[in-house]
C-alpha cells in the first residue's frame, strides 16, 4: 500500500535550546531519564491514540467527500444529501457561511489548470532533484573564490526550470475565487490548487498531533445544527486544526538516503540509540506520555503517533574470574544534529573511553493513518500481549487489523556501569544495528517530536484559517465522545460448561480433522456493546488450530485463524469481538475448533463470554 503523509512544515517547533556540547556523561539528560535502569523494559500510552487520516493534497485535503455519490464541487441542493459533504462543507454549513462557497469558479479555475499541470508538475519534480545535486556542489566548492552553483549546468538547469515553470502558470491566470470559506481554502492550499504535490502530501503530521492529544470523535450519527456529523467528520477538522502547533523537537529532517554518503550524513543519524532508547522509555514508559515519530529514515516524512514500545537488552561485554564486568575501549560520540532553524550539525568525538556496551532489541507500535476516515480505534489490550507477539506482529495481525504498525529496531548502547548496577548511565550515541532496513528507508525514526499546545494567536499561514478550533473543542468535540469501549453496565460472564474437549489431530494429506464445538447459552435479552471471547487451549503447534465463534442467528466471525502463531503452545487469550456489536446476545452461542494440520493435539480446556 502506498503511504502518505504531510511535509513536516506545519508544525511551528520550539527548539530545545543547545549552546555547547554539555560533558559526555551529562548529554543524554536532554532527552529525559538517561540511568539505564530507570528507563521501564516496556510501556504503553493509556490515553486512545486514534487511528485516522492523512487527508491526502491529492484528494483535496479535508475538502474530501468520502461519503455517497455526490459529484465534487457542486452543491448538495437537497438537505438529505448533506451527509455527503465533506467535513470542510459541513463545518461552512455549521458556521453559516456555506453559501459563500463559488463552487462553479473553483471548478472552473481547475480545468484550466488541469490542462497545464502536467508539465508545470514534471518540472518541479526535476527542480527538486536538482536541489541535491546542487546541495552537494555547493559543499564541496565552499572553500573556491569566484565559484557560483548558478554557474554550474545543474544551476544553469535549475534556473531555466523556474522560468519555464513562471511562464506556464502565467496561462492559467489568477483565481477567480474569492477564498472566504474552509472548503474553497483546503481545495486552494491543500489540495488540487496546488502544483508539483507529490503523492505522499497530506496532513499526516497534524493528525498525529490531534490523536496524542484531543479525546477521539466516535459518534457516526450525531446531528448537530441540523447537520449529519460523524466521527471522520470531526477527526479531519481538528486535523486540520492542528496543522500547525507548539512541539519539542529532536532530530532533523533527512533530506536523502539512497547512497552512502546521504547516510553518513548527521541529518540521516541524528536520532541516535541512545536518543531513540531514552525518549521512548522515559516518555511512554515513565511518563505516560505519547509523542510523534518520522517513521520514514529517508527523504519523505511519515509523521505517526507511537502508542507503546518493548524492549530487551542484554551485556556484550565479559566477566573476570573474579565475577567483575570487564569494560570495553570505544570511540564515544555525541550527534549535535543543529536544530531544525539552523545552527551547525556536527559529530564530536570524544576519544577512548571506557564502556559496557548492552545490545538491545526494541519493538515500538504506533497507530495508522491508512484506515477508513471514520474508523473507530480498536481497543488496545497491552496487558495481553507477549513480547513475541507484540514485536512479531501477531497480536495486532489478531486484534487490530491494519490500526497498529510494527516495527523492531536493534541497536548497541553504552553505558558507564555494567548493566546490573543501579546508577548505569548511557553515554554518547550509541551504535545502530539494523543494517539496510527497508532499503534504509524504513529504519530508525528520522525524528521525533511532541506537541505541547495548539497555537490560536495569530500568525498561522500553513493551516486552513477557516476551521476554528475552539469552536470545534468547545461546541462539536464533546457531542462526538461516548465510551463505546467503556460503558457502566457491568460486564456478565457466561462460561462453557462442556469442556475440556479433546481436538482430534488433523489428517493426513494436508486435510483438517473433525471439528469440536462448544455451546455457552445466554438467556438475556440486552444489545451487545462490547463482546468479549476468553478461550483457554492446550495444544502443541496452535498454527494447526482455527478457532471462530459463531452467534446465536448463525453469522460466524474467525477468532484465531489456521497459521497464525505458527509452533507456539497453547492459547490463553481474550478475543475482543467487534462483529457482533449492536445485536442480541440472547441465545446459543458456539465456539468451534478445528486442527487443520497432523501431527500435534491438544485441548479446547475452557471459554466464557464476557457481554456488555
């Protein structure tokens, strides 16, 4: 699947201020609690990190209609029609001034540019990919008087481009359109109005902003003022709203990646192991705090807010025969990466010094923007999880669908006391150990960031001026929060009372054996909010097992299917069972297994439903 995301210029940064390199040992501080064994292994953000939108430029930004047939820019005449609107017309219509929107002469002023953008957009790529080259020119011929980069045939390239580009958009003309409403400024500055959008433009980093901070829109239906709102709705705005915002930083922006030496470069290591190690642990694990990554390494930027880390380290250094740790000589270095507004980037090296390096292996999660615009985060159980499942992507390929991404990070930190000693501090940088992820692209962050506040005084140009923020905090937001996940009615237990059961072993020629069924009766009659499967199986290889449970009219919804877990023992899990919300739950209800697989045999011991 394609990815996409927003440039990283819509957040207002506030830089942590740096006027020298502080002593080695003491460097780390900045980035939190730097004593290795104050840092928890594993944490998890108990706010609901919700999944959204990047709210791609190419489709228009919040000026989207995901929902209906209704065709784009042209009015909804009829009223029963607003629900297809986009979440930039229905806050117009809420606000009163949908009548303002020019819909004909925005259509209009688009045509017209549709019939230039191709070049206009071909030579503004090629004008980006100059910049390197001219980048690198300009480093290396510094230090020669007389030498201009216009001079040069990449710069004589690069000029001749900006011409060409200014004299075609001379065709088109100036907008027609007087811009005095959200829906007609997205289209104008976030979407289609725009020349040379890359296809990964969107509002990525202002919705990880929004889902660290502002409580998730869940309600589909809510009408309010008389026009339909539902949770996609409401997460595009304060989106939008949060475009731009107060942050700290760490890292800057790698700019390329694809040879050795974009990847010596201090931008493309400037989130270093020790920084990565002590922000995640220290802000999530000591902190309760969730914070943004650039998950991208390279030239594009993939903001994505990060909901939970685990990690594992162990000494790579020896002991004496006298027990004690034996320290190791290496080169410690400190990554000063300047700060996103300047200053100068540099690499210190800070001689031989004496160390115990611990590997450690760190998977982190964080929530996705590539789901429907109005889905409803799934529930995150971090107290069900393994460390194998929870780095090797099972527990979320089981319960989340595509709502949490993965990814497991190696690295060496080094620290001035062995491991097991209380005041163990991490000095310098570190070393990373994932070699060519992802084709180098899809490694360690390339930075990271936490917003602090969103900013309402003026002197915002990057966000959509229309879309107001209190209004949307104060008069929609607390319309749109019900907890779904969380209601009062207490949870009723309904448990098997025909088990254990034997699973009889698969067959031979790769076909499964018989199934096993099991019957928890529920004589309540209530709507199911919440339905919960807690299923305990011994069994040897539960890749051999599917496990599904089918309701009381019949529909049957997979729980565990065959291969997922591969050679692991037994299932001890809570299923959370999302199917069946909004029906009864009166009736027979029927979990069956079925080993698809010879060889290993096991045995269904016991289940119950938890119904809310």
């Amino acid at each position: 699947m394609i990815r996409t995301v927003a440039i990283l210029l819509a957040c207002a940064l506030v830089e942590i201020p740096l006027s020298a390199f502080a002593a080695y040992e003491d460097y780390n501080k900045r980035y939190g609690e730097y004593r290795f064994n104050k840092l928890p292994e594993k944490g998890a953000v108990s706010k609901t990190v919700w999944v959204g939108q990047w709210w791609s430029y190419k489709k228009d930004g919040v000026a989207t209609r995901f929902n209906g047939s209704l065709p784009g820019y042209k009015p909804a005449e009829e009223q029963a029609r607003w629900s297809e609107l986009s979440p930039a017309e229905k806050l117009d219509k809420y606000l009163g001034r949908d009548s303002k929107i020019e819909y004909d002469k925005l259509k209009e002023y688009l045509d017209k540019k549709g019939a230039i953008e191709m070049d206009v957009d071909e030579w503004i790529e090629k004008r980006r990919e100059l910049v390197y080259k001219l980048n690198r020119l300009i480093e290396e011929h510094k230090n020669e008087s007389g030498w201009k980069w216009q001079d040069s045939d990449e710069g004589k390239e690069y000029t001749e481009l900006g011409k060409k580009i200014e004299e075609k958009q001379k065709e088109l003309g100036s907008l027609s359109v007087e811009v005095d409403t959200a829906f007609e400024w997205e289209v104008v500055n976030h979407g289609n109005g725009q020349f040379g959008v890359q296809y990964w433009w969107g509002h990525c980093n202002a919705w990880s902003a929004a889902a660290c901070v502002e409580p998730e829109p869940v309600k589909q239906d809510a009408v309010i003022k008389d026009i339909p709102f539902n949770a996609g709705d409401v997460k595009g705005l304060l989106t939008e709203a949060w475009m731009e915002c107060n942050s700290s930083f760490f890292g800057s922006r790698c700019e390329a990646h694809k040879d050795e030496q974009d990847r010596k470069a201090v931008a493309y290591n400037d989130v270093t192991p020790a920084a990565f190690h002590i922000f995640f642990a220290d802000q999530i694990g000591n902190r309760d705090k969730a914070f943004v990554i650039d998950e991208f390494t390279g030239d594009e930027v993939w903001n994505q807010p990060v909901k939970a880390y685990w990690s594992k380290c162990e000494p790579q250094y020896d002991k004496g025969e006298d027990g004690k740790a034996i320290p190791e000589k290496v080169e410690v270095k400190l990554t000063n990466y300047g700060g996103w507004y300047g200053g100068d980037p540099e690499v210190k090296t800070l001689g031989q010094k004496e160390v115990y390096p611990v590997l450690c292996s760190t998977s982190i999660h964080w929530m996705s923007d590539g789901v429907a615009h109005d889905a409803v985060t799934a529930e995150y159980k971090f107290d069900a999880m393994t460390y194998d499942n929870f780095g090797n992507g099972y527990w979320v390929k089981s319960n989340h669908d595509d709502h949490v991404a993965v990814r497991t990070l190696s690295y060496v930190l080094w620290l001035d006391k062995p491991m097991d000693d209380a005041d163990a501090r991490i000095l310098g940088d570190g070393e990373w150990n994932h070699g060519a992820a992802g084709e180098y692209a899809h490694a360690h962050p390339d930075f990271m960031w936490q917003p602090t506040g969103n900013t309402r005084d003026g002197g915002r140009d990057y966000e959509n001026p229309f879309v107001d923020y209190d209004v949307l905090v104060n008069e929609i937001l607390p319309l749109m929060v019900e907890d779904h996940q969380n209601p009062e009615v207490p949870a009723g237990e309904y448990a098997s009372s025909d088990t254990p059961i034997d699973i009889p072993d698969g067959l031979p020629d790769d076909k499964p054996g018989p199934a096993i069924t099991s019957v928890t009766r529920i004589d309540d009659a209530m709507d199911i909010h919440v339905l919960e499967a807690a299923v305990d199986i011994t069994h040897t290889w539960i890749g051999d097992l599917q496990v599904s449970l089918t309701a009381p009219g019949g529909k049957e919804e997979v729980l565990k299917p065959f291969g997922d877990g591969s050679g692991s023992d037994d299932i001890k899990k809570t299923f959370d069972v999302k199917a069946f919300n909004g029906t009864s739950a009166k009736g027979d209800w029927t979990l069956k297994v079925i080993d698809q697989w010879e060889a290993d045999t096991g045995k269904l011991q016991s289940w119950k439903l938890m119904v809310k």
